[in-house]
C-alpha cells in the first residue's frame, strides 16, 4: 500500500483551501504527515477543521501567505491568473500544481475507484466510503461534500482502497487511473468549458480510456448518455464493462425500488440471484447510486451480500436532501441541486416521500453560464413544487452575462403553469417563506451557492 507523501506535496500551499475539492487533498496530505499550509476568501468550519489536523490557514490572498519554503501550489481551476500568491509562486519557481494532479498523485500504487458522472457523484462516492468503512477496509476517500457520519470530505486510511470524486467540469477526471471507474449519467453541462455533447463524450472516453488494463466500468444502463458512451467504449479490449440499471439486459438489474418514507427498499438481481437491502435516503436516483456503488464493490471482489448490508449504514451527505428540522409543523430540507435534471429528482423524490405535502421551494441558480443555456429547464422543472421562491444567480467563478437573469427562469416556470415569487434581496426570504407556509408542508432550499445558509434562518422565523 503506498501512503507515502510525494515529495513535491511536502510543505504545500493551497490557494482557496476551504473548497470542497482543495480543502478534502489538503486535509489527506495532512493526514500523511505533510506540513500544510493555504488561503480561503473567508473563515469556515473547514478552515478550522484544517487547522485542528495542524494545517495553517490564512483568510484573504495575499502574496506573503506564500511561505518561501513551499514545495508546490495547488490550484483549482477557479482560481484567476491575477491571484497574488500565483504572482509569488512564480517570482519564487514554486511549481503550481492542479488539484487532479495532486489527487492523481494520492492515489497512486491504491486501489482507485473514481465516482464520475454529470449527477451524483457526491453521493456514490460517499456511500461507497461509510460502506468500506463500515466493513473494516479503512479506505481512503475525497469526496465533495461533507458526510453527516464522519463530518469530513476527505480521509487518509491504512486500507489499499481510495475512493474518489471525479470531476469532469474542468476535464481534471482525465488525469485519473482507477482500478474501477463509475460513469451515472452523461448529460451537457459546465457550458463555459463545453461546446457540444460530442466534447462531452470525447472527455468521458478520455477518463474510461485510463482505467488501469483488466479494471472494471461500471455504467447507467438506463441514462441515454450513458448507453451512448458504452457503445463507444466497448471496443476497449482492456476493459470489463458492467451495467446497472431497470433495463433487462443490465448486468446489475435494479428489480425493485420501494418508498419507505424517507427511506427506499431496493431488490437487486445479481449474478442470478435477489438481493434486497435499505437506501437511508428517499428518491429512485438514489437507489441507483448506491446500486453502482454495489457493483463497483463486487468488481474489487468484495463480497456482494456483505456490501449491500453495508450500504444501509450510509445515512446522507450534507446538502443532498438533508433535513435541516422542523418548526410549527414545517419541515426544512436543503437540496444541493443546480442542473435541471437534479432538481427534477430531488423535487420527485419529495413527492414520493410526503405525497400528500404541499412543496414550497426556495432556488438560487447557480452560474451565469448554465442558467443561460438551462434557464427554461430549471423553469420547468420548479413547475413540479406547489410554490417556489427564486434568488438572484449566485455568480460563483463566473462574471455577469447582460441579459441573463433570474427571469429566464421564472418566465419559463410561470409559462409551465409554476407558482413563483421573485426575491432579489435573500434576507427577506424567510419572511416570505413564513408567509407562504402552513403546518404539515415541505420547504426545500436548492442550489449549490448560499441559499444553503438559509434552511436555520427559516427555522427561527418559523419558531417566532
């Protein structure tokens, strides 16, 4: 098993530490023993959650947070050319480093499974983590969400197992050599660095293509994108492919789903025979997820009725319809979900687990970019909740486009028969929340920017 540090990675600073991505290497590499050091824009739990495992973490980006002694920086792609301590890296030849390639250089001589998929790679690669965990693997992970279980994103482990979130927005996936590689879904997103599905195909075949020789795919047998991309993988003579999903002829047939509530029961057949085990989460994306993480297990020669066993111990990752609580009868659930098809899930998921709840919904688009290309799918999409409350973008990375705003998506919503109330200043939203709600509804806070800090303050004001 290797765990050691590379020696580039011994004293290294990372710029904008507290994201999810950057802040999950950095707390692995202290983990090793590595002396760590970053920035962030702000303070943060992670930031204090760095500091606890011995990292240093100072808040703003200035050039002298760079110390002189730094063996690399790590950047994501978010980070802009102009970043002071960019400009220090190189009058100091510190090499810069992309946080694939310092992943990439984590998992080196492990087993590798890379979770990747334009939907739901969080939540796979989380339940495959509490699952190895649970049986005593020890695996390592990076993950780009917090687990409510452990509380972290990121783990260092004395097991030969590491699992990882592979990201295609950026095409950083491609740097990656799993044993086991997971493809959920292929769909057009991150329209600031696509052009075209067939760009989309050529990045996911790039990333199955690294599968170590004799390592397994484990693909959707129902998601269009996905059978395309099987076709066009097949050929790969090094590569077992195995596919999962309702389709009869899937590898892994999903036989069954049924709500239990917040919960969903899920019948498998596999290699002839049923398996049935528990979902701690509602919504059929879901139980397709950890069906792929299932066979992911399986393909490393773990046993399959000891893993599905396992996989009920997964109760969530925060932000993924993650129950904030309840006040006068209102329960609060905070949804991660920015692209179309997600908010159409996780908005049918809550229909399937509270049928006879009125859903309110609170989005916040997330990026100018794919608001401008999906504007009138989130639109629709919203069409499925009773009310829905909709923010101004959350820019994130991305500067202003004219022209796009918030109101491509609520003419469209308004166009699918959508109740919907525009809120140009966030702080007044739990008041307008309050106003809308009644005992027994359901409220869901959507989006991947802020709209998250909004689930306890709509608590309070429900309590008053």
């Amino acid at each position: 098993m290797a765990s050691a540090i590379p020696t580039a990675m011994e004293r290294p600073h990372f710029i904008g530490i507290g994201g999810a991505g950057m802040s999950g290497i950095a707390k692995i590499l202290a983990q090793r023993g590595a002396q760590v050091a970053g920035s962030d824009a702000k303070e943060s739990a992670t930031a204090e959650a760095l500091r606890a495992l011995g990292a240093t973490v100072h808040i703003g980006h200035a050039a002298e947070h760079l110390a002189d002694d730094a063996t690399c920086v790590v950047v994501s792609s978010a980070i802009r050319a102009d970043n002071p301590e960019l400009a220090r890296a190189a009058e100091l030849s510190v090499p810069v480093v992309h946080r694939s390639d310092a992943l990439a250089s984590l998992m080196g001589g492990l087993r590798a499974i890379a979770v990747a998929g334009t939907h739901g790679k969080t939540t796979t690669t989380s339940m495959l983590a509490v699952a190895l965990t649970e049986l005593g693997l020890d695996p390592s992970y990076a993950i780009g969400g917090d687990l409510e279980g452990p509380g972290t994103n990121a783990r260092h482990g004395e097991g030969d197992i590491f699992v990882a979130e592979a990201d295609e927005s950026d095409r950083s996936f491609q740097k990656y050599d799993p044993e086991v590689a997971i493809v959920l879904n292929v769909e057009l997103d991150h329209h600031a660095n696509y052009a075209s599905m067939d760009e989309i195909y050529d990045s996911f075949e790039t990333f199955v293509g690294k599968v170590r020789p004799g390592g397994t795919l484990v693909i959707a047998a129902d998601q269009p994108g996905a059978v395309e991309l099987t076709k066009r993988v097949r050929d790969l003579s090094s590569l077992n492919v195995v596919t999962y999903g309702e389709s009869e002829t899937a590898d892994v047939r999903v036989h069954k789903v049924t709500p239990r509530g917040l919960t969903s029961e899920v019948t498998v057949l596999l290699n002839g025979k049923f398996l049935t085990f528990t979902v701690s989460v509602p919504g059929r994306h879901y139980a397709h997820n950890a069906v792929a993480a299932l066979a992911a297990g399986v393909a490393l020669g773990i046993p399959a009725h000891n893993l599905a066993s396992a996989l009920g111990k997964y109760t969530g990752v925060k932000r993924r319809l993650q129950l904030k609580g309840e006040a006068k009868g209102v329960q609060v659930i905070d949804s991660y979900a920015h692209h179309p098809t997600e908010m159409t899930a996780d908005l049918e998921a809550m229909r399937g687990a509270a049928s006879d709840a009125r859903l309110l919904v609170v989005f916040q688009p997330h990026l100018f970019s794919r608001t401008q290309e999906l504007g009138k799918e989130m639109g629709e999409a919203l069409a499925l909740a009773d009310l829905s409350v909709v923010l101004d973008i959350y820019p994130a990375r991305e500067d202003p486009v004219p022209g796009v705003t918030s109101a491509l998506i609520i003419d469209a919503a308004k166009a699918a028969g959508a109740t919907v109330t525009a809120v140009h200043d966030k702080s007044t939203v739990p008041d307008v929340v309050a106003g809308m709600a009644a005992p027994g509804d359901l409220v869901l806070t959507m989006g991947a920017g802020d709209v998250t800090d909004l689930g306890p303050a709509i608590l309070a004001r429900l309590s008053n």
